[in-house]
C-alpha cells in the first residue's frame, strides 16, 4: 500500500497501477484491499482509463462493506 502510494506520489501512475493490481492478486482478502482498489482507481484515472477506474471504485462496497472487511 506505501509503495503503491509512494509511486503516486512520484506521478509514476504505470508502475502504480502495476504494483496495486500485483498485490489485489496475491493479496486479495487483507483487510487493506479497499484501500489498494482506491489507490489503483487513482492511479487508473491518471492514466486516463476512467471507466476502468469506476469499475474498481464499485468493488469495495460489494466485497468490503463499510470498508471494515466481511465475516473473519
């Protein structure tokens, strides 16, 4: 996630989103997930790819309501 951040940060937007869609897909039930998905949105709306970026801004509230994760 402070990776993912860090290249934002940089305007390194490719390496960003490279680095958040990596960690989703080893990583996909941490309770940072909804946040990776924010980071990876932004990252994808700099880039330009708006509609991608809306699809992943949906996901959070459908797997982690309240961004408080679902049943541990």
């Amino acid at each position: 996630e402070t990776v993912v951040s860090h290249f934002l940060s940089r305007k390194l937007y490719e390496s960003a989103e490279s680095r958040a869609r990596r960690a989703l897909a080893e990583y996909p039930d941490v309770p940072a997930t909804p946040k990776l998905q924010s980071l990876l949105a932004r990252a994808l709306e700099k880039q330009g790819k708006k509609e991608e970026a809306s699809g992943i801004l949906k996901a959070p509230g459908e797997k982690h309501p309240a961004h408080g994760g679902g049943k541990r």
